[in-house]
C-alpha cells in the first residue's frame, strides 16, 4: 500500500463495492483506478490528477478561465488515463454505472447490507 491509497488524516476511505468497481461517495457511484494499472503508472497518473486538480483550483482564484478549461482538460485526461472514465476497464459486459445513485442500481442491496447512508 502507498501513501496514495491512505485516506486524509481524519477521513476513512469511501465504501469499496464488493467488486472493487466502484466507491460510494454521498450514495452515488464513481468508478475506481483500473486494478491492472502497474503501481509505476498508477502513482505517475494520480500524481498528474492532483497537479491538474490543483492548478483547476489556482485557475478559479485567479478568475483565468483559459486556465481553468486547460486544468479541466488535464483532470478529464489523467482520469481517462487512469480508467475513471471512458471505456470501462472490465471485460464481462457488465454496464457503467458511473454517477448513478447507487440505491437505483443492482447494488442497492449490498449497500442497505453495509449500512450505507447517503452521507457515505
């Protein structure tokens, strides 16, 4: 495990679907890194995410919106690379359930099972 997959101090990881497919924030799903990415990459990409992140927020402060699209792009861009988003990284034709809340997906259950509130 690296420092990068610690949560913040005094904040406990998001809910792991059982698949690993997806993480529960506020009760909706977002899809997870691509388990097959070697650590090298991962740890460059997320690296990347958080300098782009970074620099979406530096671009707001100083109200440049050139600036701001151009940080968006780069987010957009390492979460792509990162599996985020785009193509699914799974092949068994399960459907991307990305944003969607996850009490209106099969994992309703599981999720009521764990004791998982909208706050998670």
């Amino acid at each position: 495990m690296t420092g990068l997959d610690s949560p913040a101090p005094g904040k406990r990881r998001p809910l792991t679907t059982p698949d690993g497919r997806y993480i529960v924030v506020r009760g909706r799903l977002w899809r997870t890194t691509n388990p097959a990415l070697p650590d090298e990459i991962r740890t460059r990409l997320v690296a990347a995410l958080m300098m782009a992140r970074r620099a979406v927020a530096s671009a707001r402060r100083a109200a440049d919106r050139d600036a701001e699209a151009a940080a968006h792009m780069a987010v957009d861009e390492a979460k792509h690379a990162l599996g985020e988003r785009g193509p699914v990284w799974w092949d068994d034709g399960t459907p991307d359930l990305n944003r969607h809340m996850v009490r209106t997906t099969p994992y309703a259950a599981w999720f009521e099972e764990v004791g998982g509130t909208a706050g998670r």
